[in-house]
C-alpha cells in the first residue's frame, strides 16, 4: 500500500493518512493529463468537428501555465503534512482557477486571426485535470478530519468567486461554452429557476409524505415494514416509465376536474415530473428520519418517561435534538437526488435545465449539452456541501466518526 512520510518536531517519521498519498496522485494527474489528453480544440464553425490544437506560447497564457503546474506541486509537498493540508487544498483550488485562467486565455489567443464563428473547447486534459483537482481536494478534506462526506470547501470557497471573477472579467469569454451561454442567456436563466422550482417541489411533497408516515411508523412495526416496502419498490420502477405511467392519471384527474388545469396539475407540464421525483425521495428521507428518531438511547427515552415526560415532549426535546444530524443525512441524500432527477422532467414537458440537455443531444451540440450539465452539477455540489456542513454542526461530537 502506498504511503508518504513527515518529519515530526522530534525528527521521527510520521506516517501521512492515505487521502493525502491520493491527493498526491491526483494533482500529478491534474498536472499531466493536458499534456497527454490536449489542451484545447478548434472548430470552423458550431456544426463541424473540432480538431486539437497546441496552448499558445503567448507569455500570458504562460504565466497563468506556471502557475497552475505550481499550485500542483504545491498539493503534493503540502499534502505530506496532515497539519498543512488545509494548504493543500487551497492550493487546489488556486490551481483550479489558474487552469481556467490558462484555458480562457489559450482559447482567445487560438482564435486571434480566425473566423467569427470559430469556436474555442476545452480539450479532454482540461476536463480531466479538473476533476482530478476536485477529487485531490477532497481528500485532502478528508485527511484533514473535515466535515462528514469531506466536502472541499476550502477550495470550493476558493475556486467558486476566482471562476465568477474570471467570467466576469471576459477571460473566458472566447470559449464556446460561454459563447453558447451568452447567446441563450435568458433561456438558461429561465431553465435554472424551473430546475430549482421542480427540485424544491418534489422534495417537500416527499418531506410531507415522509415525516408524518415516519412518526406514525416510530412504534408501529408492521406500518414501518409497509412503508419501507413500498419506497424500496419504488426505486426499482426506471424513472422514465414512472413519469409515463402517472401521465394518464393525471391527464383524467385535469379532464374531470378543470380547476387542477389551472395550479399546473395536466398530464403534461411539471405534475408528473414533481410527482415521481418525490416518489423516489421516499426512500432516503423515510429511512433517514428514522434512523435519526431512534439515536436517542433507550436508557434515556426510558429515564423520560420514568421522569413523566410525554411522547410529545421526548420527540420534541430528546429525539429530535440527537437524531437531527442523521435526518440531515437523509435530506441530503434526497436533495442532491432530486436535483438530478428533475432534469429527467424535460421529457414529460416539466422544463427545467433538462431541456437544454436534451436539446443538445438532438443536436449533437456538446457546448450545448455541457452548458445545461454543468449548472446541474453545481447546484448538486452547493447543495451537497451546505447539507453537510449543517448536518457536521447538528451532529453530537461524541457520534462523530
């Protein structure tokens, strides 16, 4: 097994947690892959197939080059301390923006000269390495003892505005993806608030079914066996054939009732898309919320009522308090599930980034792809990382792991 070593103050070897030996690696993957994978690719037009291209020698582009292949090194030698790995994944994420630096500028000095419809896209190495830096700073979150999941947030906090920044400052205005968005801006920006509307949707229809069927199911073994038993066989239904099949029933419900028409409720639209995604977050929350009512050890919950307290009071003041992180848990399982499936409500004319998904599949048009994948994944990771944090905070410290 592979293994770094530190010098402690008294000169002793000190071994260093396998997440920084994987952090290690991967900045040596993120350093390398656009070397071997390409850095940038050049097409005449939207429709043609784009060809791969060199990074420009401009002194520019070379510097921000420097930087980012520094930023790596940087990982690796901060990496082999576990106190100094907070560094590292700050120095992920400066290698992150310098790479997008890097990008933008190589992609603008590719097209100087060239037609006004040339497009500029990142080359496979690009995409690579930045994965690569995401997943070493999230081990070095994890070797560092962050919050549960090991969410970089270091880098995130990092990366995220030095992205926004440079997008701001037209750095990368000359690639494709950000040409593409800024000829479809209102689109995108109409797309991103229904993704946001149908994710949020479903997920409170499944915490409104959830929660009180949890309390029910508590002490209720037989109601808990049947509530389990249909949210696990609701998994196995291909979400596709689960937004068909509530099409009919809903399309009926809108004939005989003209008044559902009217709040959204048609065979059509948002209704079905809303509906199956929260059939699927059954599962998570149901099992979360009564993984997290049954932390409370039963020496204690008996101690209660010994003491006259009310089932009322020991949910209120015992059950909840210590099983709020494991509830978070389930939530943040089921939030980052729904903002994933609620691109699948495109299909069923539910809107949302979906469409612009689908769109580019049609068209073979992987900027346009790229452009409704990539705001998906950021709202999963936002999501996913706010989720955890609160429920790091919520987590008593002696069940921490």
């Amino acid at each position: 097994m592979l293994s770094l070593t530190g010098t402690a103050a008294g000169g002793d070897a000190v071994p260093v947690p396998r997440e920084a030996t994987a952090a290690t690696l991967l900045a040596a993957i993120a350093a390398g892959a656009p070397f071997l994978l390409g850095w940038l690719s050049i097409a005449p037009n939207r429709l043609l197939s784009p060809r791969p291209v060199p990074l420009p020698a401009e002194p520019s582009v070379m510097a921000a080059l420097a930087l980012f292949l520094a930023a790596c090194l940087g990982i690796a030698l901060l990496a082999r301390r576990r106190a100094l790995l907070p560094w590292a994944e700050l120095s992920a994420g400066l290698a992150f923006i310098a790479l997008l630096a890097c990008t933008g500028l190589g992609a603008g000095a590719a097209l100087d000269g060239a037609s006004a419809v040339a497009r500029a896209a990142p080359g496979a190495g690009i995409w690579c390495a930045l994965l690569a830096l995401l997943l070493a700073a999230g081990c070095c979150a994890a070797g560092g003892g962050e919050a549960e999941g090991a969410i970089p947030y270091r880098m995130l906090a990092l990366a995220i505005p030095g992205a926004v920044a440079l997008g701001l400052t037209g750095t990368l205005a000359p690639l494709s993806l950000m040409r593409e968005a800024a000829s479809r801006g209102p689109e995108l920006a109409a797309a991103l608030g229904q993704h946001i509307l149908l994710a949020i949707g479903a997920l409170l229809l499944a915490m409104a079914l959830a929660i009180p069927l949890s309390l029910l199911a508590l002490t209720r073994r037989r109601l808990e066996a049947a509530l389990m038993a249909i949210a696990n066989g609701l998994q196995v239904v291909p979400s596709i054939a689960l937004f068909g099949l509530l099409m009919a029933p809903l399309a009926g419900l809108a004939a005989a009732f003209p008044g559902l028409r009217a709040i959204g409720i048609a065979g059509i639209g948002p209704a079905p898309g809303v509906i199956g995604i929260a059939a699927y977050l059954l599962l998570p929350l149901a099992a979360g919320m009564l993984a997290g009512l049954r932390q409370a050890p039963r020496e204690v919950i008996d101690a209660a009522r010994g003491q006259g307290m009310g089932e009322g009071a020991i949910l209120r003041d015992i059950r909840l308090p210590l099983g709020a992180g494991v509830m978070l848990g389930g939530l943040r399982v089921a939030a980052v599930q729904a903002i994933g499936l609620a691109t699948l409500a495109a299909l069923v004319g539910g809107g949302g980034l979906g469409a612009i998904v689908f769109q580019g599949i049609g068209q073979f048009a992987g900027d346009l792809i790229l452009l409704g994948v990539l705001p998906i994944v950021a709202l999963s990771l936002c999501a996913d990382a706010a989720l955890a944090l609160a429920q790091h905070l919520l987590t008593p410290a002696g069940a921490r792991a």
